[in-house]
C-alpha cells in the first residue's frame, strides 16, 4: 500500500469524522473510535500493518491522551466542589458589581484572564482557570458559552507564541535555531494579536448585547421564567452544600494548585489530586458518604469527557504514529524517520499537502501555507503538523529560493490561532467539557472567527516586512 493512498485514506477518515460531528450523527468518542478502527483495518488487510502493529499503535496514543484524562476527570470534580461549596458565588457577585449589565466588559474580562492566565503556555491548565471563573458570568448573562470559549480560544492562540509555549519550540527545533530567537522575530505579530484579540472581544460583547444578553435584557426577560424554576429547585442542594466560611480557604487552595501548575514540577492532573482530597476533606468532614454523594453529582460530565479523551487516544494512536522497521512505534515527534520506517498517516497526507502547492504557487508558498493552516489545523496534530509537516514544506520552498523562516513563520503563527479549536489537540476536549458544549458548536461558532483573524496577522507580517 503506497504512502499516497494511505495519505488519501487518512483525509477520508478525517473528513468521515467532522461530517459525523456536525450531523449529530453520534457522540465524539465513538467516531472517534469507530472511523480511525476502520482505518487501521483498511490498512491491515492492505499489508501495509499488522494487528499488533495497531496495537502499539494505539497504546502509544493513550501515553499521549492519559494524562489529560486524569487532568479533566480531577479537574472537573475540583471545580464541581468549589462550585457546591459557594466559592464562585462570591466571586460572580463581585464582579457582577464591577461590571454591572456590561456584556462587553464580561467579554473583555475574559481576554484578560485568558491572555494573563496562557502565559506559562499550557492550553489545559488556561482552560481550567477561564472556563469555569467565567461560565456561570456568561449563564447569569445570559451570554452564550461558545463566545466564552471563541474569545479564549483566539487569545490563548495569540499568548501560545511565547518561546517556551510548545508550537514556537517545535518550530525552532526544525530551524535549528533557538525558540527565543524566533520568537523575536514574530514579536511585533504577537503583539498585533494580542491587540486583535481584545478587539475581538469587543466584538463579541457587542454580538451578544445585541442578541439580548445581559442581567436585564431581552433574554433575561424571555427566560426569567424558567430560569427562576430552576434556581428554586437546586436551592435545597446548593444551600445544604455551600460552605460561605470557607471561602477564603477555597480560594487560597484554588491558587495554591493554579500555582503549582505554572511551576510545572509535577504532572498537571496531580494538583487537583491533590486539591479533590483537601477541599473534600476541609469542607464535607470525614465522612464517605458524603464525598460519595459529591463525586457522583458531578461524575456525568468527568465520564463523558474522559470517554472522549479516550476515542482520542484512538484516533492520535492510529493516525499520527509511524512505525519502525523493528515494529516499535516511532513518535511524531521525530523529524526525520529512519529510511526504512513506514511514515504515520498524517505524514503521508502532509507530504500530498505539500506536493500539490509548488507546482501553481512557488514562490507564494509562505502564504499559501498560512491561508491554510486553520482548515489543516483540524486534520493534524501540533508534533505531526511542525516535525512532519513542516520540514517538508521547508524543503520544497527551498527549490523556489523561499527562505525556511518565512515559512516557518506562516505556520507557527497562522497554525496557532487554530490550534484550541482541533479535535486532534486534547486540550480542546478538556476546555468544551467544562463549558458543557459540543465540539461541533464550538468549531462552528469559532472557524471563520480564527480563519480571518490568522489572515489579518499574516498580513500585518506581510506588512511589517517579516515575511
């Protein structure tokens, strides 16, 4: 079986999956693990693996997803406690006095956070500050959860081209040259970004100002009603749990594991470990029964995100591992595969993504690569997309006389707006499992958003003279 049809089998399984998503065809970790197992058995019964080739494979997947899924299952209960126990009430009334019916103060609020709090450059651990600080805003304001994320999304892609975050690393590497190098290269791009991103937020307080959102608008009036029913049924649960004198202990633990995270010693699931037995322990006592009931309030949502975590583990095992002529897995995070090596399905359809665009474009090919890089952010990986992809790319601009950098600038930056919007990145999973939102919706509100605004910063590159 060639490397191009393998390739071709790979954007057939993509495109399978996106189209099951957006027609609500079936949840996410079942397509997630159905089509890339039809894949694999295509690819058995076409000689080009074995059984326990797919194996490893998908075994090397779960290394790459496991730790997510502890992050997001401990995640979710920490939150769900500091929840039950009032924690954010208080802070949702304070600001709520700050911002008053200011719906684009909200949405500006969220850039802030989410700009300030990406600046270790870890996209799960942003997102567990964000989303749950700001959801229950966006609730009481009737704003909806997709402008939450989409207004995070655009600014943690901006913050992600710090030279410690991973995608500016990876494309230094491929250079050659060192992250912080690069990074001053695209500095003036990031700093536009950042700028683009607050103005975006703007944009999308005043989308939602004027759809009706806000403590007194038209949606606060339409669905008082409702909402008024079910504040009085959870009444009863959330007064038995809520515990208002130990706020400040909440919220000095709740700092204690965001600071843990950005010290970045310990693996990023360990923190809320640690932080569900603490706050379980300091606010519901010694007493099993207890804990049990406040596990299982929020178990559904920890199950059904962990569940998808784990389709990933499938789907990133078969498409993105390459195999070694000693039948060990070879991760995507090599550049260069041995010779003998069969390349990963992703590299196969990077090489056919490549192939096509010199022929007609040549010396356009920064630009052509970075008008592309949001619809390809969705079919690759951050380690396939820049050890894969990348070099390859470099390679065939260089037969044009296209620079590497210029290149490598239109992927970095243009990728980056789009890298929280792709399936293939798990911690977009983890941030439309807190906000209780599918991953379709959160594409569909978001695409064209990201699309446009990767294209307004290449051309202010183009502008300035960096590319």
């Amino acid at each position: 079986m060639s490397n191009t049809l393998v390739g071709i089998l790979g954007l057939l399984t993509i495109v399978a999956i996106v189209v099951t998503l957006f027609k609500s065809k079936t949840q996410p970790a079942i397509a997630f693990i159905v089509w890339p197992s039809i894949l694999a058995l295509i690819l058995v019964l076409g000689g080009r693996h074995s059984f326990d080739n797919i194996a490893a494979m998908i075994k090397a997947g779960f290394n790459s997803t496991g730790p997510t899924a502890a992050l997001f299952v401990f995640s979710v209960l920490y939150f769900g406690i500091m929840t039950d126990a009032g924690m954010f009430d208080v802070i949702i009334g304070k600001l709520m006095k700050l911002v008053g019916d200011n719906v684009m103060g909200v949405a500006l609020v969220t850039c802030i956070i989410a700009l300030v709090g990406h600046l270790d450059g870890g996209g799960a651990s942003t997102f567990c500050i964000v989303v749950p600080a700001m959801l229950p805003v966006y609730k009481r304001m009737h704003m909806r959860p997709t402008t939450l994320l989409r207004i995070a999304v655009l600014s943690m892609g901006v913050l992600n081209l710090m030279p410690w975050a991973g995608p500016t690393m990876r494309a230094a590497s491929v250079l050659g040259i060192e992250a912080g190098q690069l990074w001053k290269t695209i500095l003036p791009i990031q700093i536009f970004g950042i700028v683009l991103a607050l103005a975006h937020a703007a944009f999308a307080g005043w989308q939602e100002k004027r759809r009706g959102a806000g403590l007194h608008g038209k949606l606060a009036e339409t669905e008082g009603t409702v909402e008024l029913q079910e504040t009085a049924e959870e009444a009863a649960v959330e007064n038995e749990l809520a515990r208002p004198k130990l706020f400040l202990f909440n919220v000095l633990l709740t700092v204690a594991i965001i600071a843990m995270l950005i010290w970045d010693v310990f693996p990023s699931y360990f923190p809320f470990m640690v932080g569900v037995a603490v706050a379980l322990f300091v606010n519901y006592g010694f007493t099993a029964k207890m804990h049990k009931k406040i596990i299982n309030l929020h178990a559904g949502p920890a199950l059904m995100m962990c569940s998808t975590l784990m389709g990933a583990a499938v789907l990133m095992g078969i498409l993105t591992s390459s195999m070694g002529a000693d039948g060990k897995v070879i991760s995507a995070k090599v550049m260069e595969l041995p010779e003998d090596a069969l390349p990963s399905v992703v590299r196969c359809l990077a090489n056919i993504v490549a192939g096509f665009l010199p022929e007609a474009l040549g010396k356009a090919l920064p630009l052509v690569i970075g008008v592309l890089s949001v619809p390809l952010a969705l079919a690759f990986d951050t380690d396939s997309y820049f050890y894969g992809m990348l070099p390859v790319v470099i390679g065939i601009g260089q037969a044009f006389g296209v620079n590497a950098l210029p290149i490598a600038v239109a992927m970095v930056v243009c990728r980056n707006c789009a890298t929280f919007i792709s399936p293939m990145v798990p911690a977009t999973l983890l941030g439309i499992g807190l906000a209780d939102i599918d991953i379709k919706d959160h594409i569909k509100a978001s695409f064209m958003y990201v699309w446009v605004f990767s294209i307004l910063c290449m051309l202010f590159a183009v502008v300035v003279g960096i590319m």
